[in-house]
C-alpha cells in the first residue's frame, strides 16, 4: 500500500513540476504570439503612458472594438483625446474590471461600449483572463476571481499547462487558430490601442466561424456587469453609449438578427444607455469585412466616422 | 460525477483513503463506505433519481430471496414479472413513454387520425440503462437457479450502485461482482498499478480521441448538406472514433477505478476496430451488452436452434432490441437492424465463428486478407454509425446520400486538422500494438523505470494540453 501511494505522489509531484515548467516555458511563447496578434503590451503601455486625466473618451468591447473603432477618427470629428481600451472576446464583465482600472488613471466625459451577441450571451472564458486582464497593472487577481469561476482560476493557477492549451480545440483541430498568426501577417497595431486589419481572410472561411442557432439570451453574468458598468458610469460622471458593429450579411445565415438585438435594445432602453446598432442604420458592403465578423481598415474608418458623426449629431 | 472533472479528482483519493485506511479490516463498513459513495456519486448529478435505484435494489433484493424460498413454478414467475415490469416498467416510463406516444401518433396519422399528443417533460435519469439491467439479470439468474441469492442487503445494494459503473457500465453479472463484495478485499500493489494505468489510458482515450473527434463529427453532421464527400466520410470515421474513445475509455476508467477498491470487473471492449468480420466486431464490442442480450433474451427465445426462419426472427429481435436499448429513436433501431442484416449472412452460411482467434496470430502485423477483411468490416460499421449519430431516420439517409451525390474533394483540408489525424494515426497505432494486452500502458509494465515514468507523463502532459475547453459528457449517459 505505502509503495503504491509514495508511486502515486511521485509520479503526480514529477507530472506536476513537469507541466508547471514545459507550460511556463510554452506561455511565455504564447505570450510573444499574442501579442503580435493582439498586441495587449503594447495597448496597456501606450495607456499607462498618457498623462493623468488627458483622455477623454474610451472604447471598450471585444475584437469588433479594437479592429474597428479608431480613436484618430473620433478624435477630429469630436475634438477629443479618445484611447481604444477593446481586446479579444472581451465581455461586458471584463470590460467593467478594465473600466474599473482605467479609471484610476484618466477621467473620460464618454465611455463607448462595443456589444456583440457573441460576448454578451456567454460567460467568461480563460480568453479573458489570457488577453485583458494579463496586462493591467492592479486589480488583475481580483478582477479574475470575479468574473471566472474559483474552477477555472484553480485549474489555471495549478496547470500553467492548460493555460497555454486555452482553445486547444482550436489549436489542436488548426482553426480559427488562436493566437491566428496568418492574421498577424494582416494586422498592424496603429495607435490609442486600435489595430487595423488588411486584406482579406485568406482561407476564406468566413461562413464557417459562425457558430450555429444556438438559442439567444443575455448571459446572466453579462446582464449583472452591464448593471455595473451603467452604475459605475453614474457615479463617476460619464456617458455610456453602446453601439454594435455591423456584420458581414453571411454572419446573420444563423443569427436571428432581430430576435438578437431587439433583447440587447430593450436592455439598454431600461438602463436608458443611448445604443445605436449600424447593422440596421449603416451596414457595410461585403468588400469592407476581412471575415463574417471583423472589419477591414477601410471598413473600420467608415464606421468610426459613422459612429463619431451620431455622436456629435446627438451631444 | 464526471469520471473527468475536477470533483472526482478529489472524490477518489477520499474515498481511497477511507476504504483501505480507516475501514481496512471490516468488509462490511467498507461496503457501507461503497454504496454511501455511490450515492454521492450518483446524487451529484441528479439526487432525486437515487429513488429510482434503491427502488430497484429493494424489488430485486426481496424478489431474490423469495424466489429462492418459493418452489412452486407459478408463483415464481409472478415473482420474476414483478422484477421484470418493476425494472422495464421504469426504464420504460423515463426513457421511452415519449417516443411511444409520438410513435403512435405518427402512426395513426398515416391512416387520417390526428389525436393530439400527450407527452411529458421526462428527464432520463443517468445510467438507468444499465443498473436496470444489472439488477434485472440478478433476479433471472436466480429464477434460473443458477445463482443463490444474498442475504446481505448491504453487499446487494452497494453492488446495484457500485460507482465505477453504475452509470455506464459494464453491465456486471451478480455471479461475477456479488461475491467480490462478499468476501475480503485485498490490496495488491500489482492490482492497483493496473488500475492506475486503466485509468490513465481510458482518460486518453476519452479526453484526447473522442472529445476532440467530436468536435469535427459535430461540425460535420451539422453541416453535411454542403461537404464534399470525403469530408462525410471523415464524418462517420471520426465518429466511430468518437464512441469508441468515449465509450471504451469509460469502461477503462471503471475497470480501473474498481481495480483500485480491490475489485475485477468484465473487459467491455476487446479492440473491436481490428475485426475481420462483423460477428467477431460483436464479440468485441460493448461485450458486457452482447452477452446479456444473448444470455437472457436470445438463447431463451431458442437462439440458433430451430428453423432458418426462427434463427433470423431470433437475430433480428436481438440485434433490434439492442439498438432501441441505445435510445428512444428510430436511428437506434435500424441501426440496430443493419448490424442484424450485416450479420446474418455469416450466420446462416455458419460462417460467424470463423474468426474466434486475434488477426494476426503471432505476428506483428497482419497479412493482406486480413487487412481487407479488417477494412471492409471497419467501412460497413462506420457508414451504420450514421444512423446512430443521425438526428433522425431523414438526416442519416440525407447524409449517406450526400456521401455518393457532393463533389468528391473538399476545397481545402479544414476537417483534417494534421495534429489530430498524427494524434489519432499514433491511438490506432498503440491499438494494434497492444491489442493482445489489456491496455496500452500494461504493455510497458515491465519495461525499464525511467521509460514507464517518462511515459506516464507524457500520458498527463498529452491529456492536459489536448483535452478540448469544453468538455464532453459520455455518450454512453444517455443510453
């Protein structure tokens, strides 16, 4: 029996150091491919790097956000300093902790929260904790355990291993790989945090990223932090306004677009946050979307000018 | 309780550590720690639905040991029915009552009738497929006086519930596990060495193979109007990898887990990917099922006695009740029957106990007939298992038909993902190589300290890293 279990426990002590070191090592590679996909360094830097109480709009929301907002744009139209606070698959709940740690830096007078279907009907995922939270200076250890379940931070904190093996179906199965570095070859981190996409998906596989029927309804999670984020604006002063980009017309093959919007609108009608959907007012032409859900930069300069011009329209 | 989750990983060294610990020298107690786990296990999932197991235990506990004191022949098949309705009664009411309303429904309609439906809102309780069975063949074998029956409640109970399989199996036999709860359990490093490495190889299997085949197979299946038919092809391979892995792995890991408590339990699967026919492709496959069938169902309905018509009669109730035991759908029926079309030619030419032996009897890999042999049977299966993945009887007809009338190629190779068919190429490699061994890692029992090591975790390190975010239940839970 002893010889059994002081087997068991060395294995398991060898098995642990093992993957603790080989995922280590794997993450910090990982680290270097997201970021020269997403460029979450260079995002958080270039904010820590602006004086104190200097910007006066920030962007916050998923990929549809930092590839599609561009703070130069709203800047000349609204004459503000604008910086682009979105990152990947980021939710309403990580864009409340990332709100959160802005605000002990800048002042915004308008905060821009991007909603897509996609993040607002899901919980949160290691994505979350991987892209947004990794590079803010405070909050991060708290910010994870809010809004990830004690599950989850657990088998992270344990298995550096299966941090470095988040989508692993994707990375196994070689799709819609993440980090995707054939986009990285199309992507090019501007400035204010915006990273502009070019030409198009060269796999062409827009259709096949889009997720089938799954029956629509808010995450419960999401619905609880966009009460937080609208609460946190009325205290601190700021207008909250949320718009959704347009998506390409083969992303709506599955989506019940109606249905969809039509729940975000009357949430944010009783929140009473301003929300305007350019999928029903601007939508865009095929040529402008890089795939089914992301804009190209020509795309995401029309839009921005779009959305800063009802801004101004509605100040 | 997941076999794979984070609660089990804390559940079994508890358990671990109080059986042979705290509770070593008292069977008994050891067997009240058994079945309280059990229903811990079980409760985990759904508590309400413990009712229906020690409903069930109660019947054929108290049916058992009246049989036995009963000699007069009437009353005991009135004991026996009871067992029999009170056990299919609730398999039955939970797991078809909606597909026999629906059933009829759809059947009347044909001749102009339209009663409106009366379905309920049914849960399908977790496992009920199998421990029904278990307790089910308890009762049979004592009616058959080929087993005596327990007086000791608490070994009865815990060995309907005992966790390791009560939820997917194998389906045990009172004469094989009854007594092992009897009689004094000793811990044997060797015993439990194999146990672990059971564990480890059925996670892989699961974790790895199926977990990750499902998801192409989910993709295909949902989408198989436009692929091109290599693409359905791969659909229905990966999907026989898929149950094997899952279903096979599951069995792995409850042979294991038992092996742990001191217990043995019947191999379930025999590498039934490697038959060269479709007879010893159901010797090795779900083995625990096939016997029970032919146990209690076939051979007392006269097996392949009788006349060439009540031989196929015999077959086909077989093969088609074993197919709707699967689920309560059509699919599971012609499933069911297509096994029993394709096995009845070699039946009736009494050729279906031609190959008894392994493929490749004392070589390393088998000679051309073989490999033909082999391919064809693994072709005819896996172009069946559409019909059991299929939503319905329409979706496997479209998509068997799609497989013959899509253009030939794929525009690019997305549902061949290299890492996974390497991953799955490296699987049926370690198959074939141990395939006369219980498990991959047994093979490498004896082999040098630092290589067995080395290999069980590289085993962890392969599970961590390729296990999909989402996981997967077992296939076999909703059975």
């Amino acid at each position: 029996m002893n010889r059994f279990i002081q087997k068991v426990l060395y294995i398991s002590i060898i098995t642990l150091i093992t993957q603790f070191i080989v995922g280590n090592v794997l993450h910090e590679k990982r680290n270097k491919l997201v970021e020269e996909v997403y460029f979450p360094v260079k995002r958080w830097k270039e904010f820590y790097a602006h004086p104190k109480k200097s910007v006066g709009m920030i962007f916050l929301g998923s990929s549809h956000c930092y590839r599609s907002l561009v703070p130069s744009v709203f800047d000349s139209v609204l004459n503000v300093n604008s910086f682009n606070l979105g990152s990947s698959s980021q939710s309403i709940s990580t864009s409340y902790y990332v709100l959160r740690e802005a605000l002990k830096f800048q002042s915004p007078k308008t905060v821009v929260l991007e909603i897509f279907q996609g993040t607002i009907t899901n919980g949160n995922t290691y994505i979350d904790v991987m892209h947004n939270f990794s590079q803010m200076q405070s909050n991060v250890k708290y910010a994870m355990l809010q809004t990830v379940s004690l599950n989850e931070a657990l088998s992270l904190a344990a298995f550096p291993l299966k941090r470095v093996a988040i989508n692993k179906d994707q990375i196994l199965l070689n799709k819609k790989v993440l980090p995707d570095t054939t986009r990285a070859q199309y992507s090019i981190y501007y400035d204010k945090g915006y990273v502009a996409t070019f030409s198009k998906n060269i796999f062409q596989f827009a259709e096949q990223e889009i997720e089938p029927n799954a029956p629509f309804s808010i995450n419960d999670l999401q619905l609880e932090y966009l009460h937080k984020i609208n609460q946190l604006c009325l205290d601190n002063q700021i207008k909250l306004i949320a718009v959704t980009q347009p998506l390409h017309p083969a992303y709506w093959k599955n989506h019940p677009e109606k249905e969809i919007y039509d729940e975000i609108s009357n949430t944010l009608n009783e929140l009473s946050i301003p929300y305007y959907n350019l999928n029903h007012t601007h939508p865009l032409p095929a040529e402008f979307f890089y795939d089914a859900g992301h804009i190209l930069h020509q795309g995401a300069i029309l839009f921005s000018r779009d959305v800063a011009n009802l801004l101004e329209q509605n100040q | 309780m997941l076999f794979n989750s984070f609660e089990f990983a804390l559940f079994l060294p508890i358990v671990f550590f109080l059986y042979w610990f705290v509770l070593k020298n008292n069977t008994k107690n050891q067997n009240l720690l058994l079945l309280i786990s059990s229903y811990v296990f079980y409760g985990w999932w759904d508590w309400r639905f413990l009712s229906l197991i020690a409903f069930s235990s109660v019947v054929d506990y108290t049916v058992g040991l009246k049989l036995h004191k009963t000699p007069q022949k009437k009353k005991r098949k009135v004991l026996l029915l009871v067992s029999i309705i009170t056990n299919l009664g609730l398999l039955g009411f939970f797991k078809y009552y909606n597909f026999f309303v629906e059933s009829f429904v759809d059947g009347v309609s044909l001749f102009g009738f339209h009663p409106s439906p009366n379905t309920l809102n049914i849960i399908l309780p977790v496992g009920i497929s199998f421990y029904t069975f278990q307790t089910l063949s308890y009762t049979i074998d004592i009616y058959n006086r080929n087993l005596k029956p327990t007086k000791d409640a608490l070994s009865f109970f815990a060995f309907v519930s005992f966790f390791p399989q009560l939820v997917a199996g194998p389906i045990e036999r009172a004469s094989n596990l009854l007594p092992q709860f009897v009689k004094k359990r000793r811990f044997t490093y060797e015993h439990a060495a194999n146990g672990m490495r059971l564990i480890l190889w059925g996670l892989f299997k699961k974790m790895v193979i199926a977990d990750n085949a499902a998801i192409l197979v989910n993709e295909i299946f949902a989408d198989y109007e436009t692929q091109s038919t290599l693409v359905l092809f791969a659909g229905a391979f990966y999907f026989a990898l898929q149950i094997y892995g899952d279903f096979s792995g599951y069995s792995d890991i409850a042979r294991g887990t038992a092996k742990l408590f001191g217990f043995e339990l019947m191999i379930n699967f025999r590498v039934p990917y490697f038959s060269r026919d479709i007879a010893e492709f159901w010797r090795r496959w779900h083995i625990s099922l096939s016997t029970w069938f032919r146990d209690y169902l076939y051979i007392p309905l006269g097996g392949s006695r009788g006349t060439k018509w009540m031989v196929i009669r015999n077959t086909m109730i077989i093969f088609v009740v074993s197919g709707f035991w699967h689920g309560a759908n059509w699919t599971f029926i012609v499933w069911g029957a297509l096994n029993g079309l394709y096995f009845l030619p070699l039946l009736l030419t009494k050729r279906n106990r031609h190959n008894l032996d392994t493929v490749a009897q004392n070589r390393w890999l088998p000679n051309l007939k073989e490999i033909m042999q082999m391919s064809i049977t693994f072709f005819v299966t896996c172009l069946v298992w559409v019909f059991f993945r299929a939503e319905n009887i329409d979706h496997a007809i479209r998509y068997l038909g799609k497989m013959t009338t899509n253009q030939l190629m794929p525009d690019n190779f997305y549902f061949f993902p290299p890492s996974l068919i390497l991953l799955i190429g490296l699987f049926i490699l370690l198959e074939w190589f141990i395939f006369r061994h219980d498990n991959a890692l047994e093979r490498i029992k004896t082999a040098p300290i630092a290589i067995r090591h080395f290999a069980y975790i590289a085993f962890v390190l392969i599970i961590l890293f390729f296990t999909p975010s989402v996981a997967q239940d077992f296939i076999y839970f909703q059975f």
